[in-house]
C-alpha cells in the first residue's frame, strides 16, 4: 500500500508545481461551464426541455461538468509519453503492479479537483441564485455513485491509453476517447433529449454511469430499487473494466517495442 | 515575401510528409476531429427538436453558425499547428534553432508541425456549412458571394492570430505546455453559439476584448441579415488588428528569451 500513496502523493505535487498551469486549466474548464449554462438558460427561458427545468439543469450540468474534472489528472499523458518514448521499460522493472501504480497517480489530482468543484458549486449557487438539494438518502446515494466515478473513468482512461502500444500519437486518441464519452456519458446533453438511435447505445455502454447515473440520483429521478440498480451496474462496470484492462495489458506487453538502450 | 511563403511551404510539406509515414495515426485524427463537429450537430439536433429557435436563430442558421466555427478552427492544425509547440521549444531552450536560421523565426514556428484532425474538422465544419446554407433564406448576388468570402478570410485570419498570441504568451508564463492558449482558444468555444445568448458582459467581452464573435458570429449575422449585421463588415478590419497585435506580442516574446543554457 506504502508505495501506491507515495505514487499519489508524488502526483499531486508535480500537479502543484505547475500551479499556474493548473489554475489556467481551470479557468478555461470554468468558461466552458458557463458556456454550457449560457445556452441552456436561452434555451429553457420559454419553458422546461424533456422534463428539465432551469433549477434541475443547472444542477445537471454542473454535476456533468464535475464528472469531467474528477479524477482527469494528467496520468494518463504520462503513461501515454512513457509509453511512447520506451520508459515504460523501467515502470516493468519496478516492484509494482502497473495498473495500481498508474492508479495511484490518476488519483493524485483528487485534492485539487475537489477544490476546484467546492469552487464552481459555490460560484454557481452564488450567481445564478440557488440551487436544487436532494433529500438525505437521495445525497447519500449520489455521493456513493460520484466516488465511483473516479474508479470507473480511470479504467476507461487506462484501456484507452494502452492504444500507445499499437499507435504513436496519443493525442487523436485521447480526443476520440473524449468525444466518445462527453456523448455516450450525457455531458453533452441528457440521455433522455437523445435521439432514439443514440439513446439506444447509451443505455448499454459504460459511460452512462458517469454521468447521468450521479445526476439521476442527485436529481431524485432514480429513487429505491431503480436507484440501487443504477448503482450496482456502476459497480459492474468498474469491476468488468479493472479486469478488461489486465486482459488487454498482457496482449499489449507483447506488442511493446522499446529501440535501444 | 515570396521567399517566406516558399519556406513555410517547404516546411510544412516536410512536416507532412513525416506525418503521412504514420497511416493509423492520421486516420485516428481525422477521425477524432470529424467526431467533435458530430458531437456540435448532435447537441444542436438534439435541441432544436425540443425547441424551435434559440434566440431567434433557426436550426439550420444555428448549424451554419456552429459549422463556421468548426471550419475556422480546422485551419489552426493544419496551417499553425507548430505554434502550439513554442511552450515546449522556449521550455527547452530549443528556440535557439530558428533564431539562427535566416529566416523568420516566427514563420519557422508556425510551421514546425500539422495536426491532421484539422481535415476531420474542414470535412465535418464544410458539411454544415453548406447544410445551413441551403436550408437558410438567403438572397445571393455576386457581391453577397464576394463579401462572404472575405468575411471568411477575415474569420481564419482573426482565430490564427489569436492563436499565435496565446501561444506567444508562453515567453511570459513559461512552463512545458501553452495552457494560456489553450484557455484563450477554448474560450472561444462559447462562439459557436449566437452571441446574443449570453450576458452583457461575455457578449462585450467577446467584441471588443476577444474578438472572438468575428470569427463566425459576427460574419455569420451579416449574411443572414440579422439584427445590427453591419457590425460583420468590420471583420477584415479587427483581423488586421489581430494580425498587428499578435505580431508585435511574439516580437516582444522574443526578446525575453533567454535560452536554457546549455
């Protein structure tokens, strides 16, 4: 365990380093928060769209924009330029299991994260008057499901990066990764305001979960058993990609090539 | 001037050439750049099913609108793609290189690189385009054809300034990567909606602070006849600014570069 938090908190100290780097991140992840607000606010001033009214989306989006920030540390460029530059050599000579370590270092941006949505809630609540709270257990079920969603986006991530093994450009596939996810996940839009032909796979695929199962929850749309259920296919997909991963990990060892020494 | 072009040409073409050695990964990017101008479409079909105009703007002017936008940021990769990689050279002290080339430095910056998702986005920005065009009122005479095209150079020219003062930046805030410009350009997504959404204060902002609404909203109104469209014409006017702005911030860069030392 000792090491694995040493790789956490070894992450999150390169991640303050850069503080005006991280700060100029936010800042362009706030704008595009308010971007999103913006539109939404035209658009549901002549009344509510597909059963959200302006109380809920914003609160919709903010839970979506929050899902985007958690747990989207810079581990996965890491991993990526390691890979591509054959340092990754020396991580398979280290003493730790792979998936763990890289693990550790996708959580080290947990703290500031927080703090960055601690932020964007409060401005949100402050400029935009209010904001809608869930009952006790409703808070309680969302607060399960949003933990889960660091885990459950680091598989997705790490499946995603292990692309470097086959190609040498990380770049295009982290945008494909992205795109694919922002639709499926309903940040872009609610599932629910999906055309039938996208709403269809959306069900089905894991990115729902990261998403629009939090928001459901927060939202008091999935009460009881639905909300229990939603959990449980979170937790489903979590333990169904960790494994994935190791499957796929052992086929991209044997495509790994590192020249010279 | 023309041995200048000749150099960028020259340079660009061996970027491309060392890019196309690499067929999945040009594929993968034209493929990831066409995904987000699907993604624009699906946000605003999604919508617009709900609602029948935001903000006065119709669906296919909304499309046209979000297409521009798409279109204009795909000249970026292909065209300017280097400039993002000054953060990295400064950081590196690798800006040594160009500064004893004769010559221009920043012409060697700009196009030490192409991002082949630029294709995915022209492929993806152009179909809206030309869906938003044809199902959208427009009176078309010669002079309408001419001032939309010089709009649109106007537009291309205003993002790529943009981006090469963001990047510029870099000499300032220094670090490995340009987040400044990223910021500056990620901003201005919000333009790829009708300006008139937003407050007063982003709507301000993004005229005279950013110039962001002349890349599409502004040249976008004029040819739809909007309400105050005139304000499109002066488009090429702020992309000479722009050009003048991002000229004299790199030039000033330039002169607080201090190498690495090596």
């Amino acid at each position: 365990m000792r090491p694995y938090l040493g790789l956490l908190r070894m992450s999150t100290r390169r991640i303050l380093t850069y503080r005006l780097n991280s700060l100029i991140l936010w800042i362009g992840g706030a704008t595009f928060l308010a971007g999103s607000l913006a539109v939404w606010h035209a658009l549901l001033s002549q009344g509510e769209i597909g059963g959200y009214d302006w109380d809920q989306m914003k609160a919709y989006l903010l839970i979506g924009w929050a899902s985007g920030a958690i747990g989207s540390a810079y581990g996965d460029w890491w991993m990526a330029d390691r890979i591509l530059d054959g340092h990754v050599a020396t991580d398979l000579t280290k003493p730790l299991d792979y998936q763990w370590a890289r693990f550790s270092e996708h959580m080290g941006g947990l703290a500031t994260e927080f703090i960055a949505i601690a932020i964007a809630a409060t401005a949100i609540v402050t400029f935009t008057g209010g904001m809608v709270v869930p009952g006790p257990v409703q808070a309680l079920l969302f607060t399960v499901s949003f933990l889960l969603v660091a885990p459950l986006k680091f598989a997705i991530t790490y499946i995603t990066t292990m692309a470097c093994f086959w190609t040498q450009n990380f770049m295009g596939v982290s945008w494909a990764k992205d795109a694919i996810v922002t639709l499926f996940s309903g940040a872009l839009i609610p599932l629910a305001l999906l055309p039938a032909w996208l709403a269809g796979p959306a069900a089905v695929l894991p990115f729902a979960s990261i998403t629009a199962t939090p928001a459901a929850l927060y939202l008091g749309q999935a009460t009881g058993w639905e909300a229990l259920r939603l959990l449980a296919v979170q937790a489903v997909w979590i333990l169904v990609l960790w494994w994935g991963a190791r499957l796929i990990w052992r086929r991209a060892l044997r495509a790994l090539t590192v020249h010279g020494g | 001037m023309r041995r200048t072009l000749r150099i960028y040409r020259r340079s660009l073409g061996a970027h491309l050439r060392a890019v196309l050695e690499y067929e999945a990964d040009f594929w993968i990017l034209v493929v990831a750049g066409l995904l987000f101008q699907v993604l624009n479409l699906i946000f605003l079909s999604a919508v617009f099913s709900h609602v029948p105009a935001l903000n006065g703007w119709s669906f296919p002017e909304a499309v046209l609108l979000a297409g521009t936008y798409g279109f204009i940021n795909g000249l970026g990769p292909l065209f300017f793609e280097g400039t993002w990689r000054l953060a990295g050279k400064i950081n590196h002290g690798e800006l040594d290189y160009p500064l004893t080339r004769p010559a221009p430095v920043l012409v060697q910056v700009v196009s030490a690189g192409i991002g082949m998702h630029g294709i995915g986005d022209l492929i993806g920005g152009g179909a809206m385009i030309g869906w938003g065009l044809a199902n959208s009122d427009i009176y078309w005479s010669p002079l309408r054809i001419g001032g939309a095209l010089v709009l649109l150079a106007g537009s291309a020219t205003i993002l790529l300034s943009l981006i090469v003062l963001g990047n510029a930046a870099s000499f300032w805030v220094g670090g490995n990567h340009p987040v400044f410009a990223m910021t500056l350009i990620r901003t201005g997504d919000m333009a790829k909606y009708p300006l008139s959404i937003y407050g007063v204060a982003v709507r301000a902002a993004f005229t005279v602070l950013v110039p962001y609404a002349f890349i599409s909203f502004f040249p976008a109104s004029w040819l739809l006849g909007k309400e105050s469209a005139w304000i499109g014409l002066l488009t090429p006017v702020v992309a000479v600014y722009c050009v003048y702005l991002a000229r004299l911030v790199f030039r000033r860069g330039l002169r607080r570069y201090d190498s690495a030392g090596h």
